[in-house]
C-alpha cells in the first residue's frame, strides 16, 4: 500500500511526453500532486489539464541555471513546497564518435548531465532549508550501463547521471534525503521512433528490424512501455524503498542484469 505518497508533491521534468508523462499520471493516481515542468509549456499544460486533481504545469529548460531557479520557485509557492523530484529531462542523437560534432556532444551533456546536476542541486537545497526528508529519482538508462555503439555521448552523460546519483546519495543521507536513479532499456517512446530510424541507417536495416533486434535482446520479449518505468519510479519515490539510497534500478525486462 503507498499511501504514504497522499498529499505528497512532486517535481517532474521532461513530463509532457514518454517516460516522464506516464511517471506523472502514475504518481497523481496515487494521490501526489504533480507539477508537470517541461520545456513545452503548451504539452506541460495540456497534460496537467488532463490529470487534473492538482496538478499545475510550468516552464523550465534544465540547462539554464535562471530557470531551473525559477521553475522551482514558481513550484515552492505554488505548492508549498515539495517532497519529490523527478529528474527526467533528456535527450539523445545517434552518430558514429567519428562523425560527433561538439554541438551533438555539448547538447546531449547540457541536458542529460547539466539538467540532473542544476535540478537535484535545487531540490537537495530545499530540502535541508525545510528539514524536508525529500526523495530524488534521476532517469539515467541502460546506456549509463552499457556503452551503446552510435550512442557514445549519449552514453557518457547517461554515465555521469549514475555516478552523480551516487555521490549525490552519499553526501545526503545524513539529512535522511534519497538519491536513486532509474536505467530503463529499449522504451516505446517518441524518442525511440527517432532513434530507430537512425540506428536502422547506420546499420543498414529496416526499422522493423531494429525493433526486433530490441526485442530479441530482451529476455521478457516485449519492447518496455512507458509505465514499467514509471513504476519502478513509484516505488522508490515511496516508503517502500526507504531503505534504498544510491541505486541505479534496471527496468530493461532483462536486457541488464547487475
């Protein structure tokens, strides 16, 4: 039973589409007042209308420091503070390291690695001021696991999520604050349609190829939904993982095992 999680008020990031779209429907079906922040206020809007029973969209963009900073605030009056971030925001591209521009490189690190240090940095204030035993979630990825060919800098800032989550956790537990992260595998999302496309170019496949090579390497033999993560999320965002700080949870259906 979660019902530690009513009246409980959580940040997402990246949340109007995918992963961090279900993560919000499943905390709010579980009494958690959300605030949808992603960079497309219309979509953030439009989700948070759709769930209703409190929850409220804003604007950020997690690379910029004044937003993050803003956001937040914005969130702390408006909600009266918050017990849960979800640090979700990400974004990929896929070449060959030969054929990486420092443009491609700088934006994957900007938002993927940037983002989760500006927001978990946020959040860890606010808890310590208010005496908050807050809990942090940070999507990282099976990539931050396994360096994915075509994926190498998408990779190193999946990698930085992990290792910035765990000594993140460390420095935390004594004002009783967690620190997790989540590694999901081959998700059924927008991005995945994006990354598809390119990885079947790069390896001179079909798109359905692609996909059922995901699903060849996957021992539970489906492609994951936005929902297996979300719910991985829900766990640790409640009592039940109380004792779980500093992890990074695969949600691959196998495709990671340690």
């Amino acid at each position: 039973m979660l019902s530690d999680l009513t009246g409980q008020r959580a940040i997402v990031t990246g949340a109007a589409r995918g992963i961090g779209q279900a993560i919000c429907r499943n905390l709010a079906s579980h009494g958690v007042r959300v605030a949808v922040a992603d960079l497309d206020e219309a979509a953030a809007h439009a989700l948070a209308e759709a769930i209703g029973v409190g929850a409220q969209a804003f604007d950020v963009d997690v690379r910029d420091r004044n937003s993050v900073e803003s956001c937040f605030s914005s969130i702390e009056a408006a909600f009266g503070g918050y017990d849960v971030l979800c640090a979700n925001a990400g974004v990929s591209s896929m070449k060959l390291v030969v054929d990486l521009t420092d443009e491609d490189w700088d934006f994957n690190f900007d938002v993927n690695a940037r983002g989760v240090f500006l927001t978990n940095q946020m959040a860890v204030r606010h808890f310590i001021a208010t005496g908050t035993k807050g809990v942090i979630v940070n999507t990282a990825s099976l990539a931050a696991k396994w360096g994915a060919p075509w994926l190498a800098h998408y990779s190193a800032s999946k990698f930085a999520v992990l290792g910035f989550t765990q000594a993140l956790a460390r420095e935390v537990a004594e004002h009783g604050i967690r620190v997790n992260c989540v590694c999901p595998g081959f998700v059924r999302t927008s991005m995945q349609e994006r990354e598809v496309a390119w990885e079947a170019e790069l390896r001179g496949m079909s798109e359905t190829e692609v996909i059922a090579d995901y699903v060849a390497q996957t021992p539970l033999g489906r492609l994951e939904e936005p929902e297996d993560v979300a719910n991985a999320v829900l766990f640790l965002a409640s009592d039940l993982s109380g004792f779980v700080t500093g992890e990074a949870i695969n949600v691959t259906g196998g495709v990671r095992m340690d």
